[in-house]
C-alpha cells in the first residue's frame, strides 16, 4: 500500500516564510553586507594608497592617524633649445590661483586619480610660445622602514599639439 | 506534516554577538536618541564649516584648498538640519520618523560623496549608521535588533580597522608618528610639552619637518614609545572587550577615557563626540538621550567661539 501524502495550500504557505520574515533576512543580510564592505575596504584602500598615492587620511579608509598626512610640491619644466630640460616660471596672476590651488589640494588626497591635464592646458593659454611642458607632481610622506621623510615623483608630459 | 523550526541563521548569530538581554522597547529608545544625537552632531558640524569656510577664504588664500562645489553643499545641509528638526517634532510619527531616517540617509551620502576627496573620513561611517537606520523599520523589533546590533558591529569594525590600519603603516612601533606630529605640529604637541622632556622636544624639531631626507622621527623617550605601541592594542583589544558582555561596561568607560584623550591634541571635536556616541549604544541605559541637551549647549557654544575667535582651530 502507498502512502499518499496530503498537501493542502495551507500546509504550502504554512512552510513557506512569510513576507516579513523574508524581508526581516534580506535587511540583515543588507547590513551584514554593509558591514563585510568596510572590513573589506580596508586592506582595499592600504593598496590604494600604495600604488595611487592617495592620502591615508581621506576615502574612508580609516587610517587617520596611521600615517602623517602627505605633502606635496609642482614643478614645471620645458624643454630648451638643447633639448634640456629647464624649470618654467609660471607667472602669478590672481585669476589663475583657484585653478592652481584646486588641483593642489585635489592632489594632496587624490594623488594619481587627480591629473594636471588643465593645468596644463591653462599654462599653454598663457605662453603661446610654448611647445612642450613637463609637470612633475613631488609627494613626502614618513617612511616606515627608515622613519625618514621619502620623496616620490610622478611626471607629467604634454605637448601643444595633443602629442 | 508541520512546517520544521529553523533555529537562527549564522547572520542572525554574527550580529546578535553584539547583542544584549534589553527589551525592544529600550533599544528602540536608544536607536531614536542615537540617531537625534547622530543628526545634531552632523548638522553643527556641517553649518561650521559652511559658515565659516567663506571666513578663511576672504582672511587668505589657503581657503581655496578646501574649495568644493558650494551650492550642493549647502542644499543638503539645510536639509540634514530640516530632517533633525522634523525627527525631534514628530517623533511620535512613525512614517515622519521614517521618511526622515531616509533623507538624513540620502543627504548624508550626498555630501559624503560632495565633498569628495576631502570628505572628513567618519562621514561614510555616518552613511552607513543612516543607511542601517534608514533601512529598518523602527516599530518592527526584529528589524530594530538588526539596526541595532549593525550599528554596534559598524563601531567595532571602525575602532578594530583604526588600530589595524596603524600596524600596516608601520609608524607606531616606534613613536615615529608621534615622534613627527610633535615636531611638526605645535597643536598636536602642546600637551605633550607638560609631559616631555624639553631637549626631547627640541631634538625632534631639529630633525627639518617634512624635507625630503629629514629625520629619523623616532622616539628616544620610553614613555612616548610605550603610549604610541599602546594605542594600536587598545583600539584591536577594545572592540573584543565591547563585545564581551561580562566586560562590557568597562570597555564602555575604557572606550571613552581612550576617546577624551585622543581628540584632545587634535581638538577634532564633531569626530569625538560621533565615537562617544556610538560608544554609548552599547551601555544599558539611554545616555545618548540624557546627554541631548549638554551636546547641543556644546555645539552652540562652539559655533558662537568660531564666529568671535576664527582663529580657533578645531575640527
């Protein structure tokens, strides 16, 4: 004899969460969620600031107080008539300081997300003569090895014509 | 056949770690007093810095460091404060409360991602407390645990990452970051000058600040090697202390004494006052509630000492 087992629409539901239940388990795995992508980003945002120079103290990365935050310094070159590199002087005029001054603290957090493509383009504005331009963004920051002051450069190259 | 009785999920079990045997309706309370605080807290600091960026900007040129796009910025903080006035007027409004959890939500994520890269680094940690508290329901108790425990784990993680952090920076096993920040920064070291020796002061000042080659920035003073070792132990033993809820209540006021005394050299104000009250979440009592008005005498004092001394630096 075969044993027929009886399932009525009630049973169904009855074994079936309801919708608060569902709803109650997709919020805890939502914050659970929220809370796993914090741990993660940490280690995340270390790399980060490694390889792109980012300062230790911005994108949530909770390293405040782990490292002083960096310093950083531009340099302009342009190549002269022996093919040699030489610093630029960029006059100083009031209506360019925001553009300047923007990128700089832009950099100082952002480090290698943030380019100095408008500074550039601003520079080429200015000097009509100017062919070429070499942006050489320098950052500080405290070695761990050492406990020294280290500098690390990262050089931009542009040309007039986009090349 | 009956339908079988699931025990608790491991999700359910991870986050009820930072539980407690409190009834719904306390914890409920709390979760409002914390989110008031939360939302004070934010909202002075953000009219701080919008008022009185302008200040800086007219007194010289670095105001332009901290230049963002103004306009947005201003929208969401009338916002944030409309949304705290709203959660403290109806609070008896289930949908006021909830409406207003998202916008504070909503507008805290916006300026998080505004003020991008000079976000202050606790502002996506108040996205997500908003964000918990947007997301549960506040009259349902089971989703009132989940904001709860979340937003408990949310500090644990965040004073666990913190001490982390300093290990992989490697600058604390030998005061290097203290050794720099005293050299460098006459704020920072004004506390440490009742307590230092003068020629270790005068030592590390020598070193040439932040020039290439400078240095070594480490400490020849036991005690300041001993302070700066300690601190990275005490923010990855804490939160295991926090959790525990035989030691809980000492690692409440252990929790708070570490925070006094690290937000005193720096005078970062608005983040110390978000930790201890994220600290308090974990007490039995409602201390977010109690201390309501003292946060809000604090924050109006300090607002007033911006407008008469801009000098003042806190943050």
């Amino acid at each position: 004899m075969t044993l027929r087992t009886h399932h009525s629409p009630q049973a169904s539901r009855l074994s079936q969460p309801s919708r608060a239940t569902r709803a109650v388990r997709m919020k805890r795995r939502l914050v659970l969620g929220m809370l796993a992508a914090l741990l993660a980003w940490v280690p995340v945002h270390r790399w980060l600031v490694l390889r792109l120079d980012l300062n230790p103290w911005k994108f949530g990365g909770l390293a405040m107080y782990a490292a002083p935050a960096p310093k950083i310094g531009i340099g302009f070159y342009s190549t002269t008539g022996d093919g040699v590199l030489a610093p630029l002087e960029i006059p100083s005029r009031a209506e360019d300081q925001p553009l300047f001054l923007d990128f700089f603290a832009r950099r100082r957090h952002a480090g290698m997300l943030v380019r100095p493509d408008a500074l550039a383009a601003r520079i080429f504005a200015l000097d009509p003569s100017l062919q070429d331009l070499a942006i050489v963004i320098t950052r500080r920051s405290l070695d761990a090895e050492t406990a020294r002051v280290v500098a690390r450069r990262r050089g931009y190259r542009y040309r007039r014509d986009g090349g | 056949m009956a339908a079988g009785i699931r025990g608790p999920s491991l999700a359910q079990r991870v986050l009820a770690l930072a539980g407690d045997d409190q009834s719904p309706t306390v914890h409920a309370a709390q979760l409002r007093s914390l989110q008031l605080a939360l939302l004070l807290t934010v909202s002075f600091e953000l009219t701080i810095y919008a008022a009185f960026r302008r200040v800086r900007a007219v007194v010289n040129v670095s105001g332009a460091f901290d230049r963002q796009p103004l306009a947005v910025a201003e929208l969401a903080l009338p916002l944030l404060l409309g949304l705290s006035l709203l959660a403290v007027v109806f609070a008896r409004s289930r949908r006021a409360r909830r409406w207003g959890a998202v916008g504070a939500a909503v507008a805290m994520a916006v300026v998080t991602v505004v003020l991008l890269p000079n976000t202050p680094n606790h502002y996506p940690m108040l996205t997500l407390a908003f964000g918990m508290l947007a997301l549960c329901d506040p009259d349902d108790a089971a989703e009132q645990e989940i904001a709860l425990h979340g937003l408990r784990w949310l500090f644990l993680i965040v004073l666990f990452a913190a001490g982390l952090q300093k290990v992989l920076y490697g600058l604390y096993f030998h005061g290097e970051y203290f050794a720099y920040r005293i050299a460098t920064d006459v704020t920072f070291a004004r506390p440490f000058e009742w307590l230092m020796p003068a020629s270790e002061i005068e030592r590390l000042r020598s070193l040439g600040g932040m020039v290439a080659g400078a240095g070594p920035y480490r400490s020849t003073w036991w005690p300041l090697t001993l302070v700066s070792n300690a601190t990275y132990w005490i923010e990855m033993a804490l939160p295991i202390f926090l959790l525990l809820r035989r030691t809980r209540n000492a690692a409440i006021i252990a929790t708070l004494v570490f925070f006094l005394g690290m937000e005193v050299a720096p005078r970062e104000v608005f983040f110390g006052a978000v930790a201890v009250q994220m600290t308090l979440l974990f007490a039995r009592r409602d201390w977010n509630r109690v201390l309501l008005p003292l946060w809000t005498v604090l924050f109006i004092v300090l607002t007033l000492l911006r407008s008469l001394l801009p000098g003042l630096a806190f943050s």
